[in-house]
C-alpha cells in the first residue's frame, strides 16, 4: 500500500514539475545557444551587417535570460508551495477524510508524502544544476573541448587522485554530507508538517497558527543549537586533553550536525504522527 500511496503522490506532483523540469532545460539551451553565436560575433566572424544583427541577438539574449531565471524562480517556488500543498489538502482537509479511511497506517500516509517531496525536491535540485552546466557551457568559447575535457577518463582519475591527496577520508567525508543533506531536507519538510499538524489543531485561523508554529519552533532549535554549541565547546576545552586533528575536527562537525539534523527528524515525524493520530479534527 506503501508503494500505491508513493506513486499516487509522483503523479500529482509530476505532472505539475516535469513540465517546468523541461521548460528550464530548454530555455537553458536556448540561452546557451545564443551566448554562443553572440561569441562569434563579437570575435570577429561576423559579416557586415553584424551589428545590427549583433544587436537583436543582444536583445534576444536578455529575454532569454530573464525567462530563464524567472522560470528558475518559479521551479523552486512551485516545489515549495505543491510539497505544502499536497500535505495540506491530502491530510489536513477534506480530502483527508478519504485518505484517513484507507486500509493504511498513518505514519504511511506522512511517510509517503515525504518520500514524493523528497525526491521532487531532488529532482528540482538536478534540473536547476542541469540549467546552470548548460549556460556555462555555452558562455565558453570552446564548448566542445570543455565536454571532452568532463568525459576524459584520464582527469576524473587525477581528480580523485588529488583528492585522495588532499584526505583519504574523502570518500567517507562524501558519504557524511550526502548523508547530512537527505536528512537536514527531510528534517526541514517535517519542520514544515508538524507546524501545519500545530496548526490545525485549532478551529480558527489555522493557516497563520501554522506559520507562527514554525517560526516558533524555529527560534527554539536555534537557541537549542547555540546552547548546544557552547556547552560543546566547553567540553572540548576542559575535556579533551590533546588537540583534536583536521580529520577528526571535522568528523566531530559532521557528526554533530548529522545527529542535531536526525533528532529534528524523529522528533518532527512523530510530532506530526501523534497530532494526526489522536487530535486530527477535519471539521
């Protein structure tokens, strides 16, 4: 049922995303293409008249861009407000009385929105950066030199050699922030429920409720963690005898971010499984 829930919360979301995915990538190459011809202009292969022309592309180029980055804008903002949006009218209205009644968990239920949030937030992240490798590729005179140059299986080795260089923890170091970001996204998005669960646990105004919940909750993990960091240092002044290496400085960083970010998450999830569970009123 799981996976039933998962693939009904892809398709109400994709078929909102995937047309902007697409749209951002294609005004990229766009954009891309235009930096390009604009190059051979200015350096000199234009002919007579490539003034004039010169100056339309010009035109045409500050177009592109500004739709570029106001589909950009719109990418991230309309992944924001359909993650909001599905869990809101999917739990917390009436569509919630259909969703409640099925044969599921409610855990399930938040469990599966989060997973389709996750990934479209993702997927948002790798089409932005899809755009944004298009645009600098097309900015450089040389675009066809510079994907040999990505695809040369000889600078990927020097690259991982010089980082084995650098530290030969990288691989683990790379683990750990990949790690760190899938749960601080996740703790974020159930900082956004449970603010929503808060919420609507009154009968009026539940929507403003909902937003001072999360500004509350806010102002408390961050007194939380700047307590955190002081008595942290503390104990590493008056603790730890020998200093602590570049290596295990940043294991002790990491690792701390990593646990603050997972104890967010399992207090947010249950918050919002307890609220759904016991005090849910759809009235």
């Amino acid at each position: 049922m799981y996976r039933k829930l998962c693939k009904y919360e892809f398709k109400s979301i994709g078929r909102t995303l995937l047309p902007i995915y697409l749209a951002v990538i294609v005004v990229s190459i766009i954009n891309a293409f235009s930096m390009s011809v604009s190059q051979q202009f200015t350096d000199g292969f234009a002919f007579s008249s490539g003034g004039a022309l010169q100056d339309i592309l010009g035109l045409l180029q500050v177009v592109f861009v500004f739709a570029y980055f106001a589909l950009l804008c719109a990418l991230f903002v309309l992944t924001l407000v359909i993650i909001i949006q599905r869990f809101y009218k999917g739990l917390l209205c009436d569509e919630g009385y259909l969703m409640f009644t099925l044969p599921v968990k409610t855990w399930h239920l938040i469990a599966s929105k989060a997973t389709a949030a996750l990934v479209m937030s993702i997927l948002s992240a790798i089409a932005a950066m899809i755009s944004i490798f298009i645009l600098a590729t097309g900015a450089m005179s040389d675009p066809a030199n510079f994907l040999f140059s990505l695809i040369n299986p000889k600078n990927w080795a020097m690259f991982f050699y010089d980082a084995s260089t650098v530290s030969p923890l990288w691989p683990l170091y790379a683990l750990e922030l990949l790690a760190l970001l899938i749960v601080g996204a996740l703790a974020s998005l159930f900082h956004i429920y449970v603010s929503l669960a808060l919420g609507h646990l009154f009968k009026k105004h539940r929507i403003l409720l909902a937003i001072v919940a999360y500004i509350v909750i806010s102002m408390a993990l961050s007194f939380l963690s700047g307590m955190g960091l002081i008595v942290l240092g503390s104990w590493l002044e008056f603790v730890v005898v020998l200093p602590l290496t570049g290596n295990a400085a940043a294991q002790l960083v990491i690792g701390g971010m990593l646990v603050w970010s997972l104890l967010q998450l399992v207090a947010f999830f249950i918050g919002t499984e307890r609220i759904l569970s016991k005090k849910l009123n759809l009235e």
